[in-house]
C-alpha cells in the first residue's frame, strides 16, 4: 500500500485548488494526516507566517520536483546523495 509523499518537516510548494483566496508558495509540512475515504492531507504552515492549514496531497509538489517519489512506513527521505 502506498502511504503520504511527503514527511513531516519537509519544505514543499503549496498551489491550492480552492481558488484565488488561498495563498500559495513555499510551506512546510508538520503534521501527516488520512482522510476516511483513503485520500492523504497534511498539515502545513507557511514558512513566512504562522498561519497553518490543511492540504490536500494533489496541492503539494515538492521544491525540487521530486515529489512522485512515496515514503513508505518507517522510511527516511528517498533523496540520492552523490559520493
């Protein structure tokens, strides 16, 4: 089963579907949420202000554009480091 993108404390780019009244830009994820029908949220607040709110997975891309990548149970960044 596959489980949430991205990982708490992880920095992404928020573009909401809500429309025009939402702001978009560079959040933070801080908290790893589940809706009933199966869909991932999360809890992200804005790196420029306090103001938090509720996302919906498809909101989300990942700064540098990783985001197609699934954290599964347990595991650590699927970032490559270069030796």
């Amino acid at each position: 089963m596959a489980g949430h993108k991205f990982r708490i404390g992880q920095r992404v780019n928020y573009r909401p579907i809500r429309g025009p009244d939402a702001a978009s830009g560079a959040c933070q994820v801080i908290g790893l949420l589940r809706r009933e029908d199966g869909r991932f949220e999360y809890r992200i607040r804005n790196v420029t202000e306090e103001l938090q709110r509720v996302a919906k997975e498809i909101e989300l891309r990942s700064p540098n554009g990783g985001d197609d990548d699934r954290l599964q149970s347990g595991s650590e960044s699927h970032a490559h480091k270069s030796s």
